[in-house]
C-alpha cells in the first residue's frame, strides 16, 4: 500500500506554488503566477498534479499551508482551503510558520567568499527573515541553522511584528538576513554588517511547507477545525483602521 499523501499549499507571497510529498519525499511541485491569483488557479493547479501523479484526492492524508505572516488574501484562500478538505475528505491539517519556511531556503547556502572552500563551513549560523508589514513595521524572526543535526533549523526568536531600527540593533556581523523585507529596508539592514542573502532565496515554496508539514505530520500536531487559520500577526489594515475610527468615537463621545 503507497503512502499516503501530503498536499502542501504556499500563498504567502506573491510567488505561490503547490507541492505533493509521500514517504517524507517530494514527489512534485508546481509554481504559481507571480500576480497573487492564488484563488484563481490554486485548485487547477492542484488538480493537475494529482493527475500527472496518478493519485485522486482521496490519497490526499495530511494539507500543509503556509500560515503567515504575509499576504492577507493568500493566507485566507490557503486556510479556507485546509477547512475545505478537512471536511470533505477528513484529512489532517497542520499549520507551517512562513518565515521558517523562507529560512529554509538558507539551509546549503555558501556565501561568495567561501564558495571556494571544500567542505563548506557547517558551523550553527544564524539567520533572520523580515518582511515589511506596511505602517512602519516588519514581520520578523530569527532561526539558527543546525545543518548537521536532525533538526536542521532551531527557532532563536518567535515571529512578531516590529519596529525596524529597534529590531535591526541586535544584528551583526555572522548574521544572515533574508526576506522580501530587505527591499524596503536593505540599507539599514546591510548598515549593521549582515550578511544579506540573494534575492532568489527570499521566495517561500511549497516544498519547503511539505518538509515542516511532514515533520509537524510525525509529531501529531494537527490543527483542530477552529485552529485552521491564518496568523496575521497583527489584523489586517481595514480592522485596524475601524478600531482606530471606534476609539476616536469613544473619545468623543468622552467615554
């Protein structure tokens, strides 16, 4: 009997991709249109690979989606779309962080000064992954990077949000920095002697959300129905703009 499979879903970021594993192996994987119509293409294109795999949805045993931080709607459209085969097909659903998923881009990486070096360095490495959270905020974390041991990435500091500067201080020179946040503050980022990784290593993918959902798989933590949602981090920009106009209502009102 084939093992059965995990179905993993990344719509974090513009970039989305879909990705089939089984056995703790990735058995295919297909990118997205960079123009966020996740909604749109999402289930053709999970379609599609469960048909040039020959599999049905019924083989379908665990859904991977990348939670957040990052794009409100893409989180929702992965969210909604773990409640939907949970249901229907009563597999389980387990909730893969965003940012360790862009860390484990970092996993293998050889900084250009020591691409000349055999073996690479495989000493515990920290890195940082910052996306800009708009009104003046990052989304931030910090891993270290354990390439010899069984876990490979360990988390140093929680996702949050956060003020930039104040953030940036603790970062130094072995650090590495990467994420789409470094478009917005790269300069203060490499003002703290970071090392900043390559832009093509900031982009979240579905098989790096299938080797945490297989892991998260393994140690039983699924997510109950009413846990299957998106993590914001902080709500999204309309419900903090109505807070803001009720708490000035409030004011006015002199309650």
């Amino acid at each position: 009997m084939s093992s059965p499979l995990l179905l993993a879903v990344e719509t974090s970021q513009a970039q989305g991709s879909v990705a089939l594993a089984a056995a703790g192996r990735i058995v295919a994987s297909r990118g997205l249109s960079a123009e966020r119509r996740h909604a749109s293409e999402l289930l053709p294109a999970i379609a599609e690979l469960l048909r040039e795999t020959g599999h049905q949805p019924a083989d379908i045993g665990t859904f991977a989606y990348s939670a957040g931080p990052g794009s409100f709607t893409g989180l929702r459209v992965a969210a909604t779309l773990g409640q939907m085969l949970q249901s229907a097909l009563g597999c389980g659903v387990v909730a893969a962080p965003t940012l360790e998923v862009i860390a484990r881009n970092a996993l293998g990486y050889v900084p250009e000064s020591a691409a000349g070096t055999f073996p690479p360095a495989r000493a515990p490495q920290r890195v940082a992954v910052i996306l800009d959270a708009r009104g003046g905020r990052i989304y931030a974390a910090m891993f270290e990077l354990r390439e010899l041991q069984v876990d490979e990435i360990a988390v140093l500091q929680p996702a949050g949000a956060f003020e930039p500067a104040a953030w940036f201080a603790q970062l130094g020179a072995p650090d590495w920095v990467m994420g789409e946040g470094l478009r917005k503050h790269g300069a203060a980022v490499a003002a703290t002697g970071a090392h900043l990784l390559p832009e093509q290593l900031w982009t979240p993918r579905a098989e790096n959300v299938a080797v945490i959902g297989s892991r998260l798989a393994e140690a039983g933590q699924f997510c109950r129905p009413d846990q299957i949602v998106p993590h914001y981090i902080r709500p999204p920009e309309c419900e903090e703009v109505y807070e803001q106009r009720r708490a000035e209502a409030r004011r006015r009102r002199n309650e």
